[in-house]
C-alpha cells in the first residue's frame, strides 16, 4: 500500500546540500547516520559528492530502480521534479518544501497543480510542507529532525513538524522509543486516514497518537478509527477549536478547522481518546505503551492520603470510567489486615504511616477482586513511607498481573 514510504529500497534525495544548517543537508545527514541500510542517492547538479555519496545531477542520471524521493528544493521547482519521478518511475514521494497553501493564493493554485499532476502520475504523496517521516524498524530517517527517536511501539502521526521535534525532545528524555514517526503537513493526498490504516496493521505499532488542525473526511476518519481502537489505543490532540485557533490553523497548513462538539462527540462514538494537552498526550502514551489494555471501565484506587483520593476519585466520576465495587472477600480480607483508621471502601486509605509491606498487601487484594479492571496507587512521601520499597513492590505485582497498575507518587 504505503510501502515505499516505510521500508524503501532506495531513496533520491532532490535537493540535497553540502551546507550544515539547510534542509537538504539534515535530511541527508539523518539518513546515513542512523543505519538505514538501503541505497541512498543524493541529487545535486552543483556537486559531485556529498557527505562522501557520489552525488547526481537529476533522477535521470541515477542508473537503478528508486523507490522514493524526497524532495526539498523550493516549492517552485517541486512540480518540474514530479514531471521527473514520473519519468523515472518513481510511485512515492515525500516533499518537504513549504510555499504551498498555507502561504496563500499563489501558494494554493501550486498546491492544486501539484495534486493534479500525482493524480495523474499514480504517485502517493506525503506533505507538502512537511518534516518528513521516520520508521525506526527500517532505521529509515528521511526527515529534517534533529533526533531519531530509539525503537518503540507507540507512533505519532502529526499536522504540525514543530510538534514533531517537541514530542522528540520528549521521547529522547523519557526514553520512549517509538515505531513510525510522521508529518503529514499539508496532507494534500496522503493523511490521517491513509496513516491510521497504516499503523492498524504495523506489528510494531501498540499506541497511535495524533496532532491534528482538521479531518478531510470524518465520515471515513472515523469508520477508519472505530477499526484501529478496537485493538489499539488512539489517543488525538486536536487544535482549532476555538476561533482563534481555527483562524491559525488555516494560516499554517491551510487547514479548516471542523465544529468542535461534532468532532468530540465523534471521537467518543470510534473509541478515541482526546487529549487536551500534549502533557495529557504525554501521559497517555506513557502508560498505554507499557501497560496492558483494561478489560473495563471500573479503577480501584489505592492511596496514603486521604485528599488525593478524593480528587482522584472525582476525576474518575467526570471520565468515562468507574469506581470499583470491591467484592465482600475482597473487603473482608482488608479490614482484617488494616488499621481500624483505615478505609477500607474504594478509595482505599492505607493511612499516612503506610510501608511497603501495608501497600503490597491492599495492592495484591484489589488486582485480585474481578470487580476491578484496574488500579490507581497515590503515594504521598511522609518521614517513614518506602519509597523505593514500594515502586519495587508495585513493579512485581505489575509484572505478574494482566491489569494496567498507574501510579502517582
């Protein structure tokens, strides 16, 4: 389908640099250095070689089968070299360019061009005015990004190339890996629709996040999605919503942004998850991408104090999940263990002096009760708590039990 995008055999690079500091250059640089192991071909009629690549001319002069370009000339020049992936039988292509819709009528007319002539080509599209893509299972890095995030199983589908390099930095210093890493731009013929059926079916891929400014069509979006979300989490930031943010969208990548209760209430139909904040989408990912799918709505919380509890137990109650009703075994077996002081009831206090073994204790009990689905544990440091004792505990329950365990300490 989208192969050639992910897993090339070879790849031209139009408008490849020798300057440090230009686009050509890094997009270059990024895929010889992380360990793609096809060929690579940079086009430049200004040099012989770059980067110690022997360097072309054009598309024509390369004397073997391309499977991609990426294009990063201006955005003048880009249709003359889609005349020319044509010619070479290039069915994929990546362009990068900006100066396109987002920049204005001129812009757009090129955009309508450039759509007309892929259309008529049979090529696939990615962008423009894109950062490009990465796919850590082919070490394929044909984007301007300054990292290259380490193998994972969440992927990160984005309109925005800035948001990309954030949630990079990111993943770089939480050490989140990742399997497919795209920008989309513009999406003027591939976009989130195309995407999500890619990484439906990516082996690697457990976790799909999103950016998005707009849906092209949320008919087919979100059949598309209700297919992904039945077996993988999908979890979307979608800016626009408000006037000022739809007014910015359309100056960034031309985008017009939807009604926001129609989309909200649509995503809740296909099983996404909206993220109201890339730290809400942080979050999200962490834990999806390292605990096992909930069974069910219902959470038991287990926590040291009392306030925190509460509050987590009122965020429950305005979600989409539900408080446990723990089972009389399990309520028994509690208040035969705990301190007369505690609370015994979902939330469950194990009281402020709470050590690790107290902890390990309740812990076991709840996963246990097949009322719960999953478990919550708050841990407030007081002058004797465990610390340390306690993550270890949580972490061999985690390991041993086939429920998601979240935890905030």
């Amino acid at each position: 389908m989208l192969e050639h995008f992910f897993s090339p055999n070879a790849v031209a690079v139009v408008g490849a640099s020798r300057e440090t500091g230009k686009v050509g250059y890094d997009v270059l640089k990024n895929m010889v250095t992380y360990g793609y192991a096809g060929k690579v071909y940079p086009v430049n009629p200004k040099a012989d070689n770059i980067l110690g690549i022997k360097t072309y001319p054009s598309l024509r002069e390369i004397n073997d089968t391309v499977e991609l370009a990426v294009i990063v000339l201006p955005a003048l020049h880009v249709l003359e070299v889609v005349d020319e992936c044509h010619a070479k039988g290039i069915d994929s292509i990546i362009v990068i360019s900006a100066g396109f819709k987002e920049s204005g009528i001129e812009g757009a007319a090129r955009e309508r061009e450039l759509l007309r002539k892929i259309k008529q080509y049979s090529i696939r599209m990615l962008g423009p005015n894109c950062l490009g893509l990465i796919d850590t299972k082919s070490a394929l890095n044909v984007s301007f990004a300054a990292d290259m995030p380490a193998p994972g199983n969440i992927a990160f589908i984005s309109q925005s190339g800035a948001l990309c390099t954030s949630v990079l930095d990111w993943a770089v210093q939480e050490c989140i890996g990742f399997s497919k890493f795209i920008s989309m731009g513009n999406k003027t013929d591939i976009d989130e629709i195309d995407l999500i059926q890619v990484v439906e079916s990516d082996d690697q891929t457990k976790v799909v996040l999103g950016y998005l400014e707009g849906v092209k069509n949320g008919t087919v979006f979100m059949h598309t999605a209700r297919k992904i979300t039945k077996k993988k989490p999908m979890i979307i930031v979608k800016s626009g919503g408000t006037v000022a943010g739809a007014k910015a969208a359309s100056s960034h990548t031309g985008t017009l942004a939807g009604a926001e209760n129609a989309f909200d209430a649509a995503c809740k139909q296909a099983g996404i998850l909206r993220a109201k904040t890339v730290e809400e989408l942080f979050d999200y990912a962490r834990i999806f991408s390292h605990q096992p799918l909930p069974q069910g709505p219902r959470i038991a919380i287990v926590t040291n104090a009392g306030g925190p509890g509460i509050i987590a137990a009122d965020a429950v109650e305005r979600s989409t999940l539900k408080m446990a009703t723990f089972s009389k075994n399990t309520l028994d077996i509690l208040r035969s263990s705990l301190p007369a002081m505690a609370n015994v009831y979902n939330p469950v206090d194990v009281l402020g002096d709470a050590k690790a073994d107290r902890y390990h204790l309740v812990i076991e009990k709840v996963i246990e009760d097949l009322n719960v689905d999953m478990v919550l544990i708050i841990l407030t440091p007081q002058a004797m708590t465990e610390i340390e004792k306690t993550a270890e505990v949580i972490g061999d329950i985690s390991n041993r039990t086939g429920k998601p365990i979240v935890t905030s300490f």
